[in-house]
C-alpha cells in the first residue's frame, strides 16, 4: 500500500510520463552542438550599428596606445634633457678651474707662487661647488655621526671628549640632505671619560 498523498502521485505520474533527461554533453560536443545551432539574426541595423561601435573602440584603444607610447618617450627625453641642462650646469661651474689648473701647470715660478696658485685654484673650486649646491660635512670638533663620518682610526687622549672628531683626513660633500660622499675623519678616544 502507497502512503504517498494525491498530490505526490500526481506528480509522479508526471515525471514517468517524461523522457529522461540526458547526460550533458562535455569538450568538443557540446562545442559541435553550439555550432549547429543557428545563430540568432539581427537586423541589418542594429548590425551595422555594433559594428560601427566595435570599429569605433577598437580606433580609440588604438588612438590611446599612441598616446601613451609617445607621453613614455616624451617623459624619457625630457628627463634626458634635464639631466644633460644639470650636468651642463656643474661642468659651467668646473670649467674656469680646470682651465686655472692648465695654466698652473705652465707657470715657471717658485715653488711657493706654485702653492699660492693651487691654493687660488682650490678656492675657486669651493665656490664652483657652492654654485651647484654641493656643502662639506663639518668635521673637526664636532660628535663623530656615523650617517656623514667614516672613521679611519681613533686617537688616544685625555683633551677631548670621546667620539669627537680630531681630524680630518678626507672632506665629505652632501647636496641638501643626499650625502654624496662621507668624511673620512679620526675619532677621539678617551678611555678615562668612558669609565667615569
């Protein structure tokens, strides 16, 4: 005996009435029946239409690739141009020196007009660098700082206070806060100030 209700074997009836279903089909048959079913027809207008509009976006992306393209080389020649306007700057700077050095070199005088010259020279130099923006690290009695000091050695002694700066053996440069090169400095050593 069924226990089902009425609407259940109702609807049961249904389902035995209907073909089953079949499997769906996978890969390449499934892609065959695609392609054996017609395709939809659009009027000719509306055709048009989306291909006037497909034609329109494909010219515009087109259109936008150029222009991006040429903005890249454009960014590349200006940077390239500024760079060479900067460079220019400095050597203008440089120049006058390197010239004062040439004639140095053909002067005939005493070694002491020699020193006196190169010194000149050596002045002109500070102030071509001062031109571009190019400061020294101060040095000599200062805290030695490890971000705008290398350290070549340290001296012992009992006059300074430890890790300040006695000397100078190389001068450091920076432009603004980029340090181009550090100074190469030695460090006092006070042993007696760092047991205290």
């Amino acid at each position: 005996m069924s226990t089902n209700s009425p609407l259940e074997q109702e609807n049961a009836a249904e389902v035995e009435g209907m073909p089953e279903p079949k499997p769906a089909e996978t890969g390449t048959e499934n892609d065959e029946a695609l392609a054996q079913q017609p395709e939809p027809m659009l009027p000719q207008a509306e055709y048009d239409r989306l291909k006037a509009e497909r034609d329109q976006a494909f010219d515009r992306l087109a259109r936008l690739q150029a222009e991006f393209d040429n903005a890249r080389k454009r960014e590349a020649r200006e940077r390239a141009d500024f760079r060479d306007f900067a460079v220019s700057g400095a050597v203008e700077q440089i120049l006058p020196v390197l010239d004062n050095f040439q004639l140095a070199l053909q002067a005939q005088g005493s070694a002491e007009q020699l020193r006196t010259g190169v010194e000149l020279i050596v002045k002109q130099m500070e102030e071509a660098l001062k031109a571009v923006g190019v400061q020294t690290i101060e040095t000599v009695g200062t805290q030695f700082d490890p971000r705008i000091h290398e350290a070549l050695g340290s001296i012992e002694t009992t006059e300074a206070p430890d890790q300040q700066v006695l000397e100078e053996v190389r001068r450091g440069y920076r432009i603004k806060e980029k340090l181009l090169r550090p100074a190469l400095v030695r460090v006092a050593s006070n042993t007696a100030q760092r047991e205290a």
